[in-house]
C-alpha cells in the first residue's frame, strides 16, 4: 500500500530522532530541502543548533539523507556517492 507525504514526513522524523537519541544529541530534519522523487522523498537533516543558528561549527558531518519510499521503507542512504546515485542503486 502505498503511503502520502504527511506518513513519510513522520517516518522521516521517526528516524532522525532514532538517530539522535543513539548519540544523544538534537537533530531535525530540514523540511525546506525534502526531493520528492519517482521512488519517494529523500529528507536532509542536521543538528538543531546549527539548523537555528547556521554556525558551521554546530553542523554534522557525515550524515547521509533519509528515503522514505512510497510503501514506507526507510533507508538510510550513504555519503560516499550522491544521493541520486543511491537511490538507483537500492
């Protein structure tokens, strides 16, 4: 069954807190820059604080995007290659 952007928006979230909660730190996905593609939405996210402040020093690194695709799997994509390249290559 295939699922709307508002379900994968949350997944989204799901995720990134998930993340966050394992190193104890804030993140937040940065909703402005979400790509719907053909396979679902890739969301970007960062650290609240740099989110609010736009200080690189507050900025991660290494933190690939997330895809929500349309049936609601969430991957995690990796850093090495662009996004778009991941994607064609699940």
């Amino acid at each position: 069954m295939a699922i709307l952007f508002p379900d994968a928006k949350v997944l989204a979230e799901r995720e990134v807190d998930a993340i966050a909660a394992a190193v104890g730190d804030d993140f937040v996905v940065i909703h402005d820059e979400t790509v719907e593609t053909a396979e679902g939405w890739v969301f970007f996210y960062n650290s609240r604080e740099f989110v609010e402040t736009g200080d690189f020093r507050d900025a991660l690194a290494g933190n690939g995007p997330i895809l929500v695709d349309r049936h609601g799997l969430v991957k995690r994509l990796p850093t090495g290659i662009p996004w778009e390249t991941a994607i064609k290559q699940e």
